[in-house]
C-alpha cells in the first residue's frame, strides 16, 4: 500500500513538472531580489506572509493553486537571490534557478546539490530548495572589466566568505590592539625608569649639599678657637719681649754704676 501511494505520488509530480515546462508569466511581477533567503522557520513563515502567494494562485493559470508556492532561489546567472511566487517542479538533485525572462524555474545543472557537504536527496521539490542552504547561498560574482574585452572570471561565495570578513577584521583589530598595548607598556616601562633615575639624582645632589653644609659648618665652629689661640700666642710673645727688653736695661744699669 505504500510503495502504490508513494508511486501515486512521484506520478503526479512529474506530471506536475512538465506542466511547469511552459512558461508562466504570473511569477515574472512577483520576483523580487532579496539579500539573502529565509534561514529559519521564523524567517520563513514572514517570507510566506509577505509574499501571499496564496491569493495569486486562484487567479494564475500555470498551474494548480496548490502548486503555485513561494519560492526563494538564485536568479539565472547566479547573481543574486530572489523570491517569487511560481509552480513547483522537480529537481534531479540540482539547484533550482529562475529565469527572469520567462518566469520559469528550473533546474541548474552546474550545481550538483547531491554532492555538497549538506547534500541534498537525488529528487525534490523546488518548494524545499531552501533547506539546502548551499543552493541558496552560492551567489556568482563576476569580476573583470568586460568593455576591454578582459575575459571575466567567476568567483563564488557563500555565507562562509562573511565569516572570513568578520574573522579578518577582528584579527586587525586584536592585533593593532596588541600593538599598542606593547607600546603603551614600553612608554610606561621608560617613564617610570627616566623617574627613578631623576629621583636619584635629586637624591645624590641633595647629600652632597647636606655634605657641604655639615662641613662648613664644622669650619665655622672650628674658627674663631684657631683665632683665640692665635691671639693668646701673640700675647704671649709681647710680654717675653716686654721682660727681655726690661732686664737688658736693668743690667746695662748696674754696668754703667
């Protein structure tokens, strides 16, 4: 019973896929570009609501109502994201794009989703293409400068690229904070150096000026005894003198009678 419902299934998908084969002008107005797709549930649900491809699928003529579902998928040249309101088809394993022109989605061969890291299943629904964040993710840049008739390259970049910008940045600013840390702590290694060694200075200065002031002093004390003994010896020798010139008179005296 299952494997017959399961059959029933996949039947009426591939009926419903080559429906979609033809073009459906309906989805063209409803494409919009958009930064990134839905990540979560959340973000999802508000895409679903603000898209309100529910009441477009009564008057289209692509396919079922039930069918005609929101989309959010890269653009044919893998340029951008948008999201759109067109018929689900069914993917080969294949990311899903959309073709801005026609207003068909379809399936881009040059991305094997099956082989990503988070691989997708060999069939699904383009409804479902969201949950293979890669298919959704890898945007095509093209870089060169076309009007010399430079050959452009592709470059491809994913979510991982942002992170690889953000981690950049963070590792300049960690290392021009690193930089001035080491030369903060230089400048203040030297200052406290150049103060210590004027600290000692001033020190060395100041004792040699309490040195010359306690030997100067000591001379002042020592001074005016030095001049007293002086005095005292002059005093001395004038009095000898005194004698010596009162006892050659007194002599020439008792001679002379």
């Amino acid at each position: 019973m299952m494997i017959y419902m399961f059959s029933i299934k996949w039947v009426l998908i591939i009926q419903i896929s080559d429906v979609l084969a033809q073009e459906c002008f309906p989805s063209i107005p409803t494409h919009t570009v958009v930064p990134s797709c839905p990540n979560t549930e959340l973000e999802l649900h508000i895409a679903h609501y603000r898209k309100q491809c529910y009441s477009l699928a009564t008057i289209q003529n692509c396919t079922r109502p039930l069918d005609f579902r929101y989309h959010c998928v890269l653009n044919k040249l893998s340029t951008k994201a948008v999201e759109l309101c067109a018929p689900r088809i069914v993917s080969q394993g294949f990311c899903i794009h959309f073709d801005e022109h026609t207003g068909i989605l379809a399936e881009n061969y040059n991305m094997d989703c099956t082989k990503f890291s988070h691989p997708c299943p060999k069939r699904f629904l383009s409804s479902d293409v969201m949950q293979y964040k890669e298919c959704t993710s890898t945007i095509k840049v093209s870089s060169g400068l076309n009007f010399l008739g430079i050959k452009k390259r592709d470059v491809y970049h994913g979510e991982s690229n942002h992170w690889i910008i953000i981690l950049a940045i963070v590792a300049c600013l960690g290392f021009t904070i690193s930089i001035f840390m080491i030369f903060h702590k230089v400048f203040e290694k030297t200052a406290k150096m150049q103060m210590c060694s004027h600290r000692k200075e001033q020190r060395e200065e100041m004792k040699m000026e309490n040195e010359e002031n306690v030997l100067y002093d000591v001379i002042s004390a020592e001074a005016p005894n030095e001049t007293s003994l002086m005095l005292e010896n002059l005093n001395g020798k004038g009095k000898l003198l005194e004698f010596e010139s009162f006892y050659a008179l007194f002599t020439n005296a008792l001679v002379t009678s």
